[in-house]
C-alpha cells in the first residue's frame, strides 16, 4: 500500500459491511420487476417473439456543473467537453449565481447573446445544450448570498427582500416549466454574509417560502457544504440538521436536502482531515440520519482530488470515486449524484481580478486547480476516473437481455429503473419500441406492435 493509498484503509477495514450493504441496497433500490405483454393491435397476445430490453439511461441522475459550455480557448476543446459531457452525463447544473446573471442592477443576463463572464454561460445557452441532448437541467444559487452581486451589499432588509422578489419572479418566469430542480439555498454554515439580510433568523424560512409561491411545481432544495455535511458527527444537534429542521417546523416546504462532497485537502493533510469523509461507517450513518426527514438526498458538488497527473495518483482517484458512488447509488434515499468540475485547470479561484481569472487556467498551482479534482486533464483526455464512472454507469449498472415471449406474450425480468429499448423480432420483422421503467410505476408495460 502506497502512502496516499492508505485513506481507504477505513473502506479496506469494512469491507465485509459495504459490501453486502452496497450489493443489497442496489438490488432493491435501484432495480425493479417487469413483466412485458405484447399484444397485436386487437389486443391478442403474440407468442414466442424473441426480444432485446436494453437500457439506455438511468432514472437515477448522475451530473456535472455545466459551467465550462463554450467557454475553452478552443472550437477544438469546446467540442470535447460537449461530447465528454453528454457520454457521461444526464444531469447538468446551470449557474444561477445572481453576480452572473444580473452583474449590474437591471441588465439581465439569460439569452444567448449576454456579455462573456468566465464560467457563467448564459442560462438559455446551457439549456439549449441539455435540451438537445436529453440532459435534465438543475438550477444552483437562487437565494445563494455568496453570490449576490455587489450593487446589492449595503441596502437595507426591505430592499434586499424586494430586489430577490424580483429575481424568483423573473426567473419563474423564464425557466419555472424548463427546470424541475430549484436549489434554493446553499452554504449557510459555511458563508458570513454580505448583506443584512443574511444575518436575520428568518432567512432560510422566508426565502423557502417565496420558492414555494413562485416555483409551486419544482422541486425545492436546501444544500450545504462538505464539512458540514458530512464531517461532523452523525446528531441531529449539528447545525445543518438543527436549522433544516427548524425551517421546516416552520412551514418551509423543501423537498429534498443536498449534500456537498469536496475533498479539498492539501496532499499533506489528506490522511488526517479526510477520515470522516472517507469512512463508510460514517457516511451510510449521515445518510440514515437526513433520511429522518423523509425527503430525497442528493449528493450536489463532489471533488475528489488526484493532486497531479501521475498515475497512481489518478488511478487513487478513480477507486476512490468508485468506491463512493457505490455507496451513494446504495441508499434508498439518493437520487441525484453531480460531479462538480469536469475539466483540470479550469476550476473556481476565488479571485474577481479578471487578469487573475485569465491567467488561472491550466494553472494547476492555484484555487481549486491545485486538487487536479476534474475527470478530464487540462487537454480534455480522460483520466480513469472518468472511465471507472462510465463503466458503473453503463456497465455495472446497466440492463440487457435477451428474451422470448411466452404462450400469453409475456416475459418477466428485473432490471435498472431508466430508459429502455426494445427490439422485437417476430414474423421476420425487427420493431424498435421504447419504454421508461420507473420506482415510482407497477413495472407491467403492454407493448402493442
């Protein structure tokens, strides 16, 4: 065992009870019965047709933030991260941070022909982008005070609560019907606020309940970031847990709580500060326990970090990823799994200064550059992570089989909740067919050919 792969040791030790609690959850949770009648078009059944049920996508949602669309130096390069992206991917968080979208007060900037900011494409640029290639879109940073622009700063409560009144409204507007998830607020325990707002008792309640009013028919998501979420000790008494419940005691109506994952260590404190983070014992007990609210889980931003471009270092990552989608994909509660950065190099810098955003990329000494935590090298080629990611996604995790109908045009199999087709052969003739198996359906789909 090197020395940086000893922070699976805790993995290595409980084994035996990931394991069989990973196997088994992922055979009930995420796979379901069918039963598949086919019938001619007076509803006869059809005998003895030889079937192929192959499975084209996932329910469950696996993503990436969609920050770098069109942004690269290249035509080249912007190609690959579309390609790469759709291979992997069908789910993409869109930047809704407020600085981006309305940089000064009144200029608004959705469509396609907005002024260039790095890593903010604009929102009906990334949305046609998932809309052609079937990606769900998810919206981040609704009422995020960390990003609300800077016009906004020293104005007083009433103001601040008018001016986000404002934006939900315009954004219902423009993307309420096109964006089934609004995440509506995001690191409270991690942030110290800019604006008066932010510091009053009410803020996670009221900007809930304006959600509810404007988004009625999304679904409406709290999130937090990775320390809070999973280094503390699995209590009810932690402060994400406490302030969630608060909320909802209060009348908020969140639909599901988001989890961050970023393992944003120096190389030289990864062992010691990732040990909560890298313990399954912990992290199926933090998911048992915001599963008390009875509401979906959604693991939002995840980076795990390769620290270089060296081998063992990326093949550390990959087993790493490996290891923790397996126990997310495991849980009953889990919907939603969402890489954070695609790319090495072109990563968040927590600098405003234009020439330090610029000269950040491929800088792999600077910001979150420096954990190389990305899927894809700077030059776009695929680390193993991203294969071992595909590889679960389309392989481990994947559905397809070769059936025949019997006497009543019946086959019965059990596979992955998602997209399906179905390719029947029968009297000489091949019939494409497709169908969407769902946990939330019975399973028993007629096909009529």
């Amino acid at each position: 065992m090197s020395n940086r792969r000893k922070i699976l040791d805790r993995f290595e030790a409980q084994k035996e009870m990931v394991d069989k609690r990973v196997n088994d959850g992922i055979e009930k949770y995420r796979k379901g019965d069918m039963e598949i009648t086919l019938v001619d078009n007076n509803g006869n059944p059809i005998p003895n047709a030889k079937i192929n049920i192959c499975q084209k996508t996932h329910e469950f949602k696996f993503g990436a933030n969609l920050f770098m669309l069109n942004q690269f130096e290249t035509a080249e390069k912007n190609q690959k991260y579309k390609e790469c992206f759709c291979e992997l991917f069908n789910m993409a968080t869109l930047p809704f941070y407020w600085n981006a979208t309305e940089p000064q007060k009144g200029k608004l900037r959705y469509t396609k022909d907005s002024e260039y900011i790095y890593r903010r494409p604009p929102i009906d640029t990334c949305l046609d982008f998932c809309f052609l290639n079937g990606i769900e879109p998810r919206e981040h940073g609704l009422a995020y005070e960390s990003t609300f622009p800077a016009w906004l700063y020293n104005q007083p409560v009433e103001v601040i609560k008018r001016e986000l009144e404002r934006r939900y409204s315009e954004i219902s507007e423009r993307y309420a019907d096109k964006i089934p998830t609004i995440e509506v607020t995001n690191e409270m325990c991690w942030w110290d606020g800019k604006t008066a707002f932010y510091n009053e008792p009410d803020y996670v309640e009221w900007c809930f309940k304006l959600a509810q009013k404007y988004f009625p028919n999304n679904q409406l998501v709290i999130n937090e970031y990775a320390g809070e979420a999973w280094e503390r000790a699995p209590r009810t008494t932690t402060a994400y847990y406490a302030y969630t419940e608060n909320a909802l005691l209060k009348g908020a109506r969140i639909d599901a709580i988001g989890l961050q994952y970023h393992l944003f260590f120096t190389r030289e404190d990864e062992y010691v500060k990732s040990r909560p983070m890298l313990d399954p014992e912990n992290l199926f007990a933090k998911m048992d326990m915001y599963s008390n609210f009875n509401k979906p889980l959604q693991i939002t931003e995840v980076t795990v970090p390769s620290y270089s471009w060296e081998k063992e270092d990326e093949d550390i990552q990959a087993e790493v990823i490996e290891k923790l989608y397996s126990v997310w994909f495991s849980h009953p509660n889990m919907e939603q799994i969402i890489y954070w950065n695609l790319v090495d190099g072109y990563a968040h810098v927590n600098s405003t200064d234009t020439e330090v955003i610029k000269n950040s990329q491929g800088n792999m000494s600077i910001g979150e550059n420096y954990y190389h935590g990305g899927l894809l090298r700077f030059d776009l080629t695929p680390k193993p992570a991203f294969y071992k990611i595909k590889n679960l996604i389309q392989e481990i995790w994947h559905t397809e089989q070769n059936c025949q109908t019997n006497q009543n045009g019946k086959v019965a199999i059990r596979g992955f909740f998602g997209n399906y087709d179905l390719l029947i052969n029968v009297n000489g003739k091949t019939i494409k067919k497709e169908f969407f198996h769902s946990k939330k359906t019975e399973g028993k789909f007629t096909i009529k050919i």
